[in-house]
C-alpha cells in the first residue's frame, strides 16, 4: 500500500512532469513510432533492442540519451521546490523519517521515468531471450541505481532548504582562506552541491569502469579513451549548468571587474580543470603523459564548448539538452574517425567566439522551463 506522500509525490511532481512536457514527449513518440511503416514496427524495435544489450557503444549512445531525459526530470523537481504552491512539503515531507522520504522518492522518480522503465525492460527481456545477460544486468543496474541517486537528491535538496541557514564545515574552515576567481564555483559545489557532485562522479566512474572492461582488448585505442571521456563530460551537464547560474546568480558583478574576457575564459577552464581532477588523476595514472595530456584537454575542451553555449540562448535546460545530444553525436563521429587532435583546437576556438561575442549581451535571463 502506498504511503501518502507517495501520492502526493506522483500527483504533484509525476503528472505535473509529464503536462509540462508532454510536447517532447509526443514528438519522441512519434520519432520512435509514427516513422517507421506498421509492418516493421515489431521488427524495427527489436533490433533496436538487441542492439542495446549486445553492443556497448549502442548502450552507451542510449544512456546518453536516457541522462538527457533524468537530467531534465531533476531540474524540473528541484526547480518546483521554489514555487510557492510547493511549501507545503518543507513542513510536510520532512516529518517524517528519510527512509519513508527515500521510499515515497523513489515510486515518484519510478513514475517519472515510466517511459524510460518500460522500454529498458522490454530490451533486457529480448536480451536475455538471445543469451545476452552482461548488459541487460547493467541496465537493471543503472535504472536501480539512478532511482535511488535521484531520491537521495531530491530529499537532500528539499531538507538543506529548511535548514538552509547553516554553513558548511568547509566556509566556516575556509573564512579566511584567499579564494581565486576559478575557486568560488568549487566552495559552492561542496558548500550546497554536494549530491549532483557525487552523483556525477558516480556516473562518471560507472561509464569508464564499463567502457575499458568491455573494451578489453583494445584499451589502448585513442578512440576508445576519448569516447570514455566524451561520455564523462556529457555527464557533467548539470554541473556546468549550475556553474552558469551561480555565476548569473552570484558573480554577475564580475563583469564590471577589469577582467579581459580571455583572462575569464581562462578562469572558466580552471573551474573545470579543477572539477574534473579526479578523472585527470585517473588518467595520468593509466596513460602515457602525452596521451593523458591529449584527453584532459580534449575533456576541457568539450566542456568549455557546453559551457559557452549558454551564454549565447541563456540558462534554458530543453534547448540545452537539445543541443547537447546534437553535439554528442557529432563529437563521437570525429572521435571515430582519429580526430581527437583536432576537436581540441576546434572545440576552443568555437568556445571562445561564443564566449567572446555573447559574454557582455547575455542578459542574464533563468529560463522557467
């Protein structure tokens, strides 16, 4: 029997997701149904399927797509936390023990991603009928793992808000610590983002511990590792987000500071430098240094690409997601075609015009959506 909250949960997040978006998702529908002739359906949909428990590179292209479709569920909940009509739960939800709240989260979040659920267990279903079991088992592990992580946000968020008054053991040690430009975003994440931080690097770890087991045997191929880092950077999307609302929030001051915008744009790669430290530390441990070197600024440079996208259509999540999954694509074809050394040059240069043309006519508008 469902718990109380759950209901609420599911009525009031749930439903409110799916009208907010039903637009997308119909065309996905109809992108995934209506163009493909009804005789071929069945035959069309299982080969899709078979594709995504029998091939890692098509798995990893569907979760990508699979993030997209979370990372919007989560910016659409954590954002409805601030709309008044959602006061309620500060003093409602939060009576009650975590583990209720982690439970009542999780069917909430389940309901969500109902779309999602349903058609990963019709392919572990076909997967398992062709005597494929080792990724139809990482999917059942995946949809567990980011229900759960996504409860564990949204309870998180929805507690820090009611005692949102304290600061974290981190500024109180550091009030009198000098702190760089590129720094404040780092204090930030670990003052108030620690959650999405974790979860990242969770996903993070998920994707290059998966990609070099199942790819063995060619775990020296340039492209393999640049794909690896691709997909690590893709997961970060919600944090290069934040960056660009805490600066919009918090640092919009700095544009009257007598600050060269290539001074800035070189502060902005230190953020990333620094928050992709760990994925670094891990690649100069297992590569050659010219190799390693080759991939962290490949990863900059994907990054500061997503990051300067928002400076030129602003802070609006669907268009972002859009574009990101464009550009996923794009960047994984010429990471195929050995052109690793050229994306790094290309991807900064492109992320610089942006930067430059849009930094100072950005007005700094949060999109609702």
């Amino acid at each position: 029997m469902q718990q109380p909250l759950t209901k609420v949960l599911i009525k009031v997040f749930a439903a409110g997701f799916y009208q907010v978006h039903a637009g997308i998702l119909f065309f996905v529908f109809f992108v995934m149904v209506g163009c493909v002739p009804g005789n071929m359906q069945v035959t069309y949909h299982q080969s899709l399927m078979l594709g995504m428990t029998s091939s890692v590179v098509m798995l990893g292209l569907v979760l990508c797509v699979w993030l997209l479709y979370i990372f919007k569920s989560w910016h659409y909940v954590t954002g409805q936390f601030f709309t008044p009509d959602k006061q309620f739960l500060f003093y409602s939800s939060n009576s009650l023990s975590r583990t209720k709240q982690l439970t009542s989260w999780c069917y909430a979040q389940a309901v969500i991603m109902a779309p999602i659920i349903i058609y990963a267990l019709l392919a572990v279903a076909v997967g398992v009928s062709h005597h494929y079991y080792v990724l139809p088992v990482a999917i059942l592990i995946f949809l567990v793992g980011i229900i759960w992580c996504s409860s564990l946000l949204y309870v998180r968020v929805l507690n820090r808000l009611v005692d949102g008054s304290n600061q974290s053991i981190l500024l109180r040690l550091s009030g009198n610590w000098r702190k760089p430009y590129f720094s404040l975003y780092i204090y930030h994440i670990f003052d108030s983002k620690k959650v999405p931080y974790f979860i990242t690097k969770g996903l993070s770890w998920l994707i290059i511990t998966g990609v070099f087991y199942l790819f063995a045997d060619v775990k020296t191929d340039l492209r393999v590792a640049g794909i690896a880092i691709l997909a690590v950077i893709t997961a970060h999307i919600v944090l290069i987000f934040e960056e660009r609302r805490f600066e919009e929030t918090f640092l919009s001051f700095s544009r009257n500071l007598p600050y060269s915008r290539f001074r800035l744009f070189l502060n902005f790669v230190g953020v990333y430098f620094l928050l992709l430290l760990p994925e670094s530390i891990w690649l100069f441990s297992r590569f050659n240094p010219l190799m390693a070197l080759q991939l962290l600024l490949a990863g900059l440079s994907i990054a500061m690409l997503f990051h300067s996208l928002l400076y030129w259509f602003g802070l609006n999540m669907d268009r972002y997601l859009q574009w990101i999954l464009g550009l996923f694509i794009v960047l994984f074809w010429i990471i195929m075609f050995h052109l690793l050394w050229l994306l790094i040059p290309l991807n900064f240069m492109i992320a610089f015009l942006f930067f430059y043309y849009n930094y100072y006519r950005y007005e700094g508008l949060v999109s609702k959506k």
